[in-house]
C-alpha cells in the first residue's frame, strides 16, 4: 500500500491536506501503541504512518514521492546546475539574511510562494508528459524554495519574538 492509499487519497500532487490530516488521526487513534495488543506491531505501524504524513504533506516530499512511485526518484540529491535558477536563489538568500525586520519579509514571501506555485505548475506538466529529467530538477528546485519558506518563517518568528520582548517586563 502506498502513502496515498493508506491515506484514501488519490495519487496526485494535489490534495486535500485537510483530509490528510484527518485521516492521520484517525489511523494513529486506531493503531496508537498504548491500544495494541501487539504493541510492537503498532509501534512499527504507527512510525509507518507518521513518515507517510510527513512525506504527503509538503509539496516537495509529495513530489518526489510521486517521482518514487515511478521509479524515477534518482539523483534527487544532485544539485541544480540551471545557473539563471541559482542567480535567482542566491538574490533571494541575500534578501532573506538582508532582513532586520517581519516586514522586510512579507514581499520576499509573496516572492518565494510565487516561485513554489510556479514549479508546482511545472512539475505537474513534467510529471504528466513523463519528463523524468526535468521532474527530477524541478523536485530539486522546489525542495530549495519550501526550505527557503521555512527559512523565512523562522525568521519572522525571531522578529516577533525580539518585538515582543521588552525589557520593563516582569520576570
């Protein structure tokens, strides 16, 4: 059984994360160790469907997922040789440790999710017309920018924290 079917849902790099998520609860309530007879049985099967969730749900581990499904998850760790993409990536790096404030990241956001809408786009054309190659690379380029995202909500984060912090405050 595949992630998608152990999850009902179609195989596909759209999907209902909302009926992800329920269907996760649903299988750690009726496989939880602490219910089990076997509890090594359940210990293994809930691991089981804690990493297919993880994997289903960001876009880039669900792609490369989809690429494994084929048997064409290889070289995914190589890295991106379109030297255009790496300029690209290195300006929005720059942009993203540039930043003193949640501000400043707002527009570099916007920026970064247009990037991932657009190799979404891409790797579902590469995908359908069986463009292994290039599905690979877009993997490759969409793994960066879903990191670059976190990169930048962490950071948001550490602004809001800093902002919230007043030295007056008691302790």
């Amino acid at each position: 059984m595949n992630h998608f079917e152990l999850f009902n849902l179609p195989v596909a790099l759209d999907i209902d994360l909302a009926t992800l998520k329920t269907e996760f609860l649903k299988l750690q309530q009726q496989y939880h160790p602490d219910k089990a007879e076997d509890k090594d049985q359940a210990l293994i099967k809930s691991s089981d469907i804690n990493q297919a969730f993880k994997v289903l749900s960001a876009v880039d581990s669900r792609a490369a997922y989809l690429l494994s499904l084929k048997k064409q998850d290889y070289h995914l760790d190589q890295s991106i040789s379109d030297f255009e993409f790496l300029q690209d990536a290195l300006e929005i790096r720059e942009q993203l440790d540039d930043a003193t404030s949640a501000e400043d990241l707002t527009s570099l956001k916007v920026e970064v999710q247009q990037w991932i809408d657009g190799l979404v786009r891409e790797f579902k054309i590469d995908y359908t017309d069986e463009d292994w190659a290039e599905a690979r690379d877009t993997v490759r380029k969409l793994r960066f920018f879903v990191k670059v995202m976190a990169d930048i909500d962490k950071a948001e984060d550490r602004f809001l924290d800093d902002d919230s912090f007043d030295l007056d405050d008691d302790f």
